[in-house]
C-alpha cells in the first residue's frame, strides 16, 4: 500500500459540490476520522461535509495501526475518550505522522485520559477537547480551518465565504435557542465570544499577561532578580480566589492564565510538578478552554512542557525562567 493510499470510508455520501472548503489551487481541504462509537463518527462527518469539506477517510482507532500509513489529510479528528496500549499507540503514530505532513489534528478525551492523552501526543501541536458536545467539536473545526495562514488559504472568495457561513450555521443550529455557546456558569463567555469565528491570534491573551507581568524583551535584564514568595503566600492568594465563587457568580472572575499561573509559581517553590489535568482544575473553566490557554502560553513562552525523565509517556508543565522572574518581580511589588 502507497502512503498516497487513503482508507476507504466506511460511510457513503454526497459531494457539496465544487468550490466549498478548498485551499490555494483549488484543491479540497481533505479531512480524516477516527472514532469507535460509530454515532460519533457519523455526526463528525456530517457537521464536516455540511461545511463544504472533503472527508476521505473513516474509521476506528485501530485502523490507524492497520497496514501501511495512509494519507491523513488536512485536518484529522479524532475522538479517544478511554485508553490502553494500543489506543495510545495509534495517538503516537498519528502524532508523528500528522508533524511529518503538517496535518491539523482535532483530538477528544475524557478528564481520566487527558494526561495519556497529552503526553503521547508532543510533536503536532493538537487541538485538545475534553469531553466536548457537538457544538465544540464544530467550534474546533472552525478554529483549525481560520488558522490555516494565507500562504494555504486562499483569500476569500464567494464560495469560501459561504463555507465559513454554513459551519457558523452549523453551530447555531446545533446550539439552538443558547445565545452564547457557554456553561451555565458563563465561564466560556469570555474565551468564545459571541460569534464561533471570532479566534483571537494565539498570543493575544499571553500576550497580555506577559505585558502585565513587565517580561523583558530579550538582551535586557534587570540587575537584580528577587525570588518568588512562599508557597503559603501563593497558596492563601488562591484559596482567597476561589472562595470569591461562594458569594458571586464564578462566572465574573474567570481569569484562567492568571490562576494558573499563581498556581505553576506555587508548585515551582515547592518543587512539585504538576500535570495537565491538575493544571486545568486550577484554571476554574472547563478543561477544553483550559487548554487551549495552555497552548495560549506555551507559543508565549511563559509555559513549559516537559517530559518525566523516568517515564518518557507522562509530561508535566511548569513556569520557564521568564515567567518564573516575571512572578518574582510582580511579587516585590506587591510588598
């Protein structure tokens, strides 16, 4: 078998026609599923070719690990919500496979197998949800496709235009009479917005905080470094933060780069590490924006993976230097 090769889908359907959901030559944006709840995989697929995409390949998990590699596409979802041995292989090799080829992968987990999940998966850059209802999924895709940059994408044409349309249309159908696609908390609200296509540049909010923290552009440094407080100190901060829920709306005080990164300086003087799960509960939103601040701050520069020397499938995040200073001298200002 070829790697031009694609997995013959294991739905039929219709084509939408010329034009919808194409990139620089006209050629189709190309996407690929793997799910083994087969109702999943069947609304992935609809929600893809009602918005104007060309989906080529449908199947199981293990038909990842089966035969030769075959073609993943432009974007590939897929949905994980347990693991085991040969589930986290699969994620290995599509991980591996889709940095090779520049694929977008669109990843589902559960809260139990976020950690697996996110350390097997370190060189492609996914897009990770937890527990996602339909609409998110259509959000995701939508946040993949407005990232493609303009070297892939070609400008808007009409057509275009009217694919972006249809996949908005997609989520307004999906989410109903809800005028914001949010908890009952209100917890989403700021991070979605109020339209599925408004996707800030990745480093708008890191950006923020990294401004508000005073890091220093490289080649300047301070002459001298304080060092970050107490971990008790720390620590009381973000009990005080959280007891604000008991009596107002958690919604109002939703700030999950600056509780997480309370939180990170915390475990970096008590020399703990902290996985991605543990983070995300410290965060106070849902794991899915979680993440996606994570990755927010990672392109920043203010967060770290990193790899557990004694077992290279857990990985942790941590603070680097520069936020690490960054906390310090915020710190001494407070005093």
């Amino acid at each position: 078998m070829r790697d031009t090769d694609f997995l013959q889908p294991d739905f039929s359907y219709s084509s939408p026609g010329p034009g919808y959901g194409t990139i620089a030559g006209g050629l189709p944006v190309v996407l690929s599923i793997f799910a083994d709840r087969a109702h999943l995989r069947a609304s992935m697929r609809d929600d893809a070719l009602a918005a104007g995409l060309t989906v080529t390949a449908v199947g199981s998990l293990a038909s990842l690990l089966e035969g030769d590699a075959r073609a993943l596409g432009d974007v590939v979802m897929v949905d994980c919500p347990q693991v085991d041995a040969e589930a986290l292989a699969a994620l290995a090799r599509l991980d591996l496979r889709a940095a090779r080829c520049e694929a977008r992968l669109i990843v589902s987990t559960s809260v139990e197998a976020l950690d697996d999940v996110f350390s097997c998966m370190d060189q492609s850059a996914p897009v990770l949800l937890v527990d996602p209802n339909r609409a998110e999924r259509v959000i995701a895709l939508g946040q993949v496709l407005a990232g493609f940059g303009p070297a892939r994408l070609r400008e808007l044409s009409e057509d275009d235009r009217l694919m972006l349309l249809r996949l908005s249309d997609q989520v307004g159908q999906i989410a109903g009479k809800i005028e914001r696609l949010a908890p009952p908390d209100g917890s989403l609200v700021k991070d979605a917005g109020n339209s599925a296509f408004r996707f800030a540049s990745a480093s708008a909010g890191s950006g923020r905080i990294a401004d508000e923290l005073g890091v220093l552009p490289p080649g300047k440094r301070y002459a001298a470094r304080p060092s970050l407080p107490d971990a008790r100190l720390v620590r009381k901060i973000i009990r005080q933060r959280q007891q604000r829920a008991q009596y107002f709306e958690a919604g109002l005080f939703a700030d999950p780069a600056w509780d997480m990164l309370l939180d990170l300086a915390a475990a970096r003087v008590e020399h703990k590490r902290v996985s991605v799960t543990s983070l995300c509960i410290a965060s106070g939103v849902p794991p899915t924006t979680a993440l996606r601040w994570i990755g927010q701050m990672v392109e920043t520069g203010l967060f770290a993976r990193v790899c557990d020397d004694s077992d290279r499938r857990r990985a942790f995040i941590e603070l680097t230097d520069k936020a690490a200073e960054a906390m310090a001298r915020y710190f001494a200002g407070r005093e």
